[in-house]
C-alpha cells in the first residue's frame, strides 16, 4: 500500500498521513514528487487524497492521471475526498475517472476541512471553529482506516445519489473553472517585495519573478498556495481582497 496526494494548504496531505498513521510504515508521495510513478507502479493498493473544487478535481491532479493512464490498470484505489461543503460526489468524481483507466475502487471517504479560499468571506470560521473541524474529521478517519482494516471501506460519494447531488450542486453550474487552467491569478505589484515565496511554491511554475516581482502566467490550478503563504497579501484569485490566510499548521 502507498499514500498519494495533491494538497494546497496541506488539509489533504494532513488526512491522507492521519489515515495511513492507522497502518504500520505506509509512505505518502505528492503527485508532484518525482519518484511518485515509480511507487504507483509498485503497489497494488493505493490511498488517494485531494481537495475537491466546485464538486470536481483539480486540474492538476486530473491531467495526472491521464497522462499516467496506463498506470492505474487493476490498482485497489480508496480515495479520500477534503472539502470545505458538502460535495455530494467528491470522492466519486475522481472514482469514475480512474475506472475509465481500469483501475478498481474500494471505497471513498469525505471529510469537511477548514476553507482555504483566502480572498472570499464565504465559509470563514473562527480559530476555534477550524481546531473543531479538524478534530471532527479527524475522528471520521481513525473510525474509517479502522473500518478498512477489517474490510468494510467507506462508501461515500461513490452511488448514483451521490453523482447527482454533485452534478447539480456545483459542478453543472462551474465547469468551466476546473474544465481549464486559470489565468486570474492577481498579483498587487505595489504589494509584491518580490520574495519568490510564491513562485517556489506553485505546483504549475505559473509564477515568474521580474525584476523583482512575481508575474503571473495562465496555468494556476487554484490550490491557493500562494494566496495563502505571501507574506503581504499582495495575491489574489476569485475575489478582490484577502480576507484570511490559512494554513493546516496553524491549527495542529
């Protein structure tokens, strides 16, 4: 068995090693880790975890897969599924992706996360409300690994109900903003001290430094990474402003 992630703020990384600390040795590999395939290739079982945008995958993780397709044929995939609202089929999005790749899903878990949307007000939570959420879905996984270990994985987002309650409530009506790149990644010159935080950070090297100042480009897959590290707000996506920073670390 091995761990596979795609993490943004580190909530998925943070469930995905909570899961596997259940088993004994697993080791976990971003899929931006060189060495990934390789352990892809070698296993048989394999514990996804990613965040789910508008009921959908990101970008990155789903030009991933594809590219890899061949690799996916008889792999055992339970796939752990982060969100900030009820996704309806996060886990199953990601489940009828792999199956067209041949690959076998043993189950789906989801798990409600603090929101890492840093330039939007909507599902801001006080600190005590994030420790909250935390130990909550923390709770969820020792019982759900536990559950695996004896041969009843979770179910969830995987059933036909669970699609449709994906399809019609997000992913039919925002499409296009996982269907493409994006390339409405801002950046506040002004604000910008040119550290390059951000462009180290960007799984896509969608961030230049110029002169020194960060430049956006048009491949962002909106983990919000670097929204969330700038030292000084100078970086935004779906809204104006930055309303709060967040990082798991800050809650652990």
């Amino acid at each position: 068995m091995v761990g596979l992630y795609f993490s943004g703020t580190g909530n998925s990384k943070y469930c995905l090693e909570r899961f596997l600390k259940e088993f004994k040795d697993i080791q976990i590999f971003s899929i931006e880790d060189h060495k990934v395939i390789e352990q892809i290739k070698h296993h048989t079982q394999i514990i996804i975890a990613y965040p789910v945008q508008y009921s959908n995958i990101p970008k990155i993780l789903r030009d991933f897969i594809m590219k890899n397709a061949a690799i996916w044929k008889n792999k055992e995939i339970f796939i752990i599924a982060t969100m900030g609202l009820f996704s309806g089929d996060g886990a199953g999005i990601l489940a009828r992706l792999l199956k067209k790749q041949d690959a076998q899903i043993i189950g789906g878990l989801h798990l409600k996360m603090p929101d890492s949307i840093a330039d939007e007000k909507v599902l801001k939570h006080s600190s005590k409300k994030n420790k909250a959420l935390i130990l909550e879905a923390e709770k969820k996984i020792i019982q759900a690994a536990h559950d695996f270990q004896n041969g009843h994985s979770s179910q969830e987002g995987i059933g036909l109900f669970s699609h449709l309650a994906g399809l019609f409530g997000q992913r039919l009506y925002f499409y296009t903003k996982t269907k493409h790149y994006s390339n409405k990644l801002k950046i506040n010159e002004a604000r910008c001290i040119g550290c390059g935080k951000c462009a180290k950070l960007c799984p896509m090297k969608n961030i230049d430094m110029t002169n020194g100042k960060a430049i956006a480009k048009d491949q962002c897959t909106l983990c919000y990474r670097c929204i969330n590290q700038c030292p000084t707000q100078a970086m935004t996506l779906l809204g104006k402003k930055v309303v709060k920073q967040y990082d798991i670390n800050h809650y652990l």
